[in-house]
C-alpha cells in the first residue's frame, strides 16, 4: 500500500494558496515602497502580534537563535553564569548559551509533556544559577508555573523558547490563562516557514512585558545604536525583513485557525492510536493546550526500523531529536556522558514525528494511520 497523493511534513504552497491575494498585496506594496528594513510592515506586525499575545512589546529580530541570544545579552550575565535548560530541544537552544560564555546545565524532562521536570531544575540550581531557559516542545507549554516560582525563589530569570508553542495558551491554578512566551521575562520564537506562524524566509522576535528589557534588546539587535553610527551598547545586526514581516501580519489573522486545524489532525491520530500496545499517544497536560507544531508517537517497537518502513510506503517522518544535545560532540565539554538524563536520551530511542499541517485531509489522515499501525506490528 503507497500513498495515492504525496504526504509532506508540512504543506506550505496548499496553505499559501488560500492566503495567496493577501500575501502578494503586501509583498507587493513593500517592492513598491522600497521600504525593506524596518518600517511600517515591520511595526505594523509586531504590534499585531502583541495584541494577539496580550504582551507589551514585541521586538523583531532575523531568526529564533538570535532572538534566544539578544534575549540573553539583555539580562547582564557574565562568562561562567549557569542557565538550566533542556537537552530535549534543538540546538540552539544550548547554542545561545554557549555563545555567550555561559554554561549550559542540562537537567532531564518530564517523562509525559517532555518538557523542563520542575524538581530536576531545583536540584540542579546553585549559588553561579541566573537563568531558567524552559522550551515549549511540540507545541505544548511546559509547566510553568513551579518554573516561575523556582526563579522568584532564587532571584532567577525565566526565558522561554516558545519556538514551537505560538498560539498555546497557559493556564494557572487561580483559573487565568497566558499565552506562552508571555509568562517569563522574555519569550523567544522563530518564524522557520515549517513553524505554527512561520514566514518564507527567516525570522524571529523576542516578546516582554518589561520596558527596560524591551528597549535594552530594541538595541542589541540594532548594533546597540539608538540614534544611527552611535553605540551605547555591544549589540548584533539582527532585524525582522519587511517582506517576512507582511507574510507573518497576513498569517497572524488565521493563526487560531491553523492551530485548529492541526488539533483536528492531531484528534484523528489519538482516535487511532488510543489503545495501540506499541505506540503512545502525545500526553495533554492539564495546565495547557496544545497546538501540535510536531504530533509526536512513543514507538514501543523499532521506531527506526518503522520510520524507513513509513517512508517505504511514501509517508515522511522525522525524528526530533536522534541526539541530545548534552551528548553532541560540541557540548560534551559540559561534563555530561551517557546516562545523564535517562528520560531525555530514551525520548531520542523511541519519538517518531508524523505529518502535521494546516492542509491535511481525512483521506491522508486515514492513508497514514492505518499504515502505521500495520507497520508497527510488523517491524
């Protein structure tokens, strides 16, 4: 059995299609305008993004890493400060950290959310700890609240990769609700053209609710210049492209329902795989929604050997991530060998990630299912 249509990962041109007019409008009235760098696309989406993330500033910059760097260049940490974070993630998290001279401490996830365990990161914290760096993987929040009461406790900040979480939405105890990148003193994204609200190049932005921390990275990412040729500060060249800016303004309108569109997906699959003995469905925290940037399975079996059965059969999967970044050749120097964080590197042996996407229909959806449930049990 072979897939009658072609299955992407992500199905950018059928997402564009629909949004088509809109999207050349603008990128038409920027080629018009000549305004490239800066100006009124960029200002124009980033104060429609604080309106939808309920947040006070949002300041575009070129890619997510640039965002998790100029993040923490604003908070004064010096070489040899620690920043706890996941090895779960992709590398630029920790890369962030180690540009800058500071020491990445990885601690192990959740064995469900595969988020930041609250009670490793305490254990891991000390007397040199400045910063909590939680990565909302997957889509879904990790558990913010223990986070932010560890850094309250011990005078830590909080920045939050939300990379893959835009959209999801945090709920407290007391009832109340925060979208995630909100919740710390400073939220990261990447707009990759494969993210929830990705554009079609490169693109970033770092979100605050504190004016100081706002106008502090508004700088670094302009050199440190606050009038041109003259710095106040050490900064980067780290801008959002007008062109991106206008793709992510006429995406940004649709998001929740993009968001939508990947849970009805991510739905279908749980119907599926719900009583399967050798594949785990993702785990909904109760503290968040889930927007499913990735539907990520458990794989009991031979996840490796049903991945090459899967794309036998003309469905693509990918795993994210084969190798934990504590156990990456570049971080090794860190101290961490095999065993360290036991979750983290079983996680790598057994997640799969199907196709997700906003374009998805039930005929694909039925193609994929079934297949990987008649491949799982002959793998």
């Amino acid at each position: 059995m072979i897939a009658k249509t072609q299955i992407q990962m992500v199905d950018l041109h059928g997402q564009y299609l629909k949004i088509k007019d809109e999207i050349d409008a603008g990128i038409a009235q920027v080629i018009n305008t000549c305004s490239f760098v800066g100006g009124p696309a960029v200002n124009n989406f980033c104060r429609a993004l604080e309106t939808y993330l309920g947040v006070k500033h949002v300041i575009g910059c070129a890619n997510g890493t640039d965002a998790l760097h100029i993040a923490l260049m604003a908070l004064n940490l010096q070489p040899g400060d620690e920043v706890i974070t996941a090895s779960h993630t992709f590398v630029a998290t920790a890369e962030a950290i180690a540009l800058l001279g500071l020491k990445p401490v990885f601690v192990d996830v959740d064995p469900n959310t595969f988020t930041l365990n609250p009670d490793a990161v305490e254990r891991a914290i000390t007397h040199k700890t400045r910063c909590i760096m939680p990565v909302h993987i997957y889509g879904q929040s990790a558990h913010m609240e223990p986070l932010l009461q560890l850094a309250s406790r011990y005078n830590l900040y909080v920045v939050e990769d939300n990379a893959q979480a835009i959209g999801a939405s945090y709920r407290h105890t007391n009832g109340t609700t925060q979208k995630t990148g909100t919740l710390g003193h400073i939220g990261c994204t990447s707009f990759y053209p494969s993210k929830n609200l990705g554009c079609y190049g490169d693109g970033g932005a770092m979100f605050t609710n504190n004016d100081e921390l706002a106008e502090k990275m508004r700088l670094i990412a302009n050199h440190g210049q606050r009038t041109k040729y003259d710095s106040t500060l050490i900064g980067v060249n780290s801008r959002l492209d007008a062109l991106q800016a206008v793709v992510l303004l006429a995406k940004l309108k649709h998001l929740d329902e993009y968001n939508r569109q990947r849970q009805q997906a991510a739905a279908f699959y749980d119907r599926a795989f719900a009583n399967h003995p050798l594949l785990a469905i993702p785990y909904r925290a109760p503290y968040s929604t889930h927007v499913f940037h990735q539907y990520t399975l458990i794989v009991k079996g031979n996840r490796n050997a049903l991945k090459d059965a899967l794309q036998e059969h003309g469905i693509p999967t990918m795993i994210y991530y084969p190798i934990p970044v504590h156990l990456q050749q570049a971080y090794l120097q860190y101290g961490y060998a095999q065993g360290s964080l036991p979750v983290t590197e079983q996680l790598a042996q057994q997640v799969i990630s199907l196709p997700i996407h906003t374009e998805m229909d039930e005929q694909q959806l039925h193609f994929i299912t079934q297949t990987v449930m008649q491949l799982a049990e002959q793998v």
